[in-house]
C-alpha cells in the first residue's frame, strides 16, 4: 500500500513546489506558514522541492512527503511550458526522509521520449530503495492532443503510468470528472490534479465529488489551495468532497 494511502483510503495532497520553475506565486511567499495552515487543516501529503523538505521538515510529522525530483527553467511573472529534466535522485529523497518521489511526464511535447524514460528509471529506483513513486502524466494541449482533457487520453495516460512502474498516478481532471473511471481501470490508484485558479470553488468541489464518486483515489492540488483566500478552509472542504463524495453530489 502506498504511504498516501497507509491510513485513508482517499488522500488529499497539497503540492507547493511551483516556485522551483516559476515566480511570484501569490500564496507560497510564507513557505514555512502555508506549510503550517495545510498540515493542521488535514492535508495527508505534500509535494515539495529538496529545499523545502530540507528546510522544513519540522512542520511534516505524519504528513506524506513527496519530493519531486525533476525541474524546468525558471519563469519570472508568468508560467511557461518547459520541459522537465531530472534534477535529483530516488537516494537524495530517502536521505531527507521523503515517503514518495515524482517526475512530470507531459504526452505530446518533443521531450515527452525522454520523461517516460526518466519515469521507467525512477520507478525502478523507488522500488529498489522502498519508497512510492508518483508518476504525474498528463497530456498538454498539443497537435498529437488537441483536447487534453479528452477521457482516453487521459485513460492512456494513467496506464503508460502503471505500465512504467508507478505506484500513484496524478493526472487531469477528464471532461466529464465521471469519465476518470477510464483512467482508474489502469489498477493503480490516481489522484487528480487541481489545475489552473478558478473562482468557483463550488463547482471544483463538485467535480472533485464526481470524480472520486467514479473512482479517483483522491486530489493533488496547487493554485486552488494557496492561491485560494482560505488555503485551510480549501483543503478542509476538499477532505469532505473526498472522504464523502455522494453528501457532495448530493447537494
């Protein structure tokens, strides 16, 4: 069994290492508090660079740490797609303590060859050295996706996932949230990823109800928790449309 999953079958994952490629980040200036607020508010994991495990591993009793382990280039005021590249190894996680690692595989780009051989490379590691490993996999808008959010793509790409080794698949939300069960049929547990900042709060949570109603193990969110005005009340309410999706659906 995974370590997210070592006490809940579903699990809420708070992920703060955007500022490694990309800044400002309104919502992560104050690492170690937003670390803090999420924690005490029930989140089951995070997943952070090795400064921020090193730095502040204080704050991650009983949390799940997730280091990934690749990088971009940096953008300063606005994202822009990069490709990502192996930047520490499985030995480095276990030597901070981390639980589970991560690599980013984007299906569609020129470098997308070279991520799933990064992926079959740690996947193997994390089983040598006895940790989880994350394979975050998703198609990005594109000629080979047109529509990323298209319910077999996303299904392909949570099976290439178990295929590679992974323990935990991350990946997009499909349209429709129902149409994950594709994706979920691949035997390994996949936790959905949160996206781009929305302002509706409700109907995120909602497809979150959805999703997980269909078989999604559970969120692995950003920008709608620390980028949110409440990170706390977020990752509380994401705890209930996880652990109760039909009181969600229902209402």
């Amino acid at each position: 069994m995974p370590p997210l999953f070592s006490t809940t079958p579903r699990t809420v994952v708070v992920a703060v290492d955007h500022p490694l490629y990309s800044w400002p980040v309104a919502g992560l200036e104050d690492r170690r508090g937003l670390l803090e607020t999420v924690v005490s508010a029930g989140a089951d994991a995070v997943i952070a660079t090795y400064g921020t495990l090193r730095d502040c591993s204080d704050l991650l009793a009983g949390c799940t740490k997730i280091m990934k382990l690749d990088l971009a280039t940096l953008s300063v005021g606005a994202y822009r797609d990069s490709e990502f590249r192996l930047g520490w190894t499985v030995d480095d996680a276990v030597r901070l303590g981390a639980d589970a690692v991560l690599t980013y595989v984007q299906l569609g780009t020129d470098g997308e060859l070279d991520a799933l051989v990064d992926a079959a490379h740690v996947a193997a590691a994390a089983d040598r050295a006895g940790v989880s490993y994350v394979c975050e996999i998703m198609p990005v808008e594109s000629a080979v996706y047109p529509d990323p959010f298209q319910p077999d793509a996303i299904a392909a790409a949570a099976r290439t996932a178990a295929e590679l080794g992974a323990h935990v698949v991350k990946t997009s939300m499909p349209t429709p949230p129902a149409a994950v069960s594709l994706a979920t049929s691949c035997d390994v547990p996949v936790i959905i990823a949160g996206g781009e900042l929305t302002s509706d709060r409700e109907g995120l949570l909602r497809q979150v109800g959805t999703a997980v109603g269909a078989g999604a193990a559970g969120v692995a969110f950003g920008r709608n928790v620390w980028g949110s005005t409440d990170p706390a009340g977020m990752v509380r309410a994401l705890r209930a449309a996880v652990d109760q999706p039909e009181r969600r659906l229902s209402s």
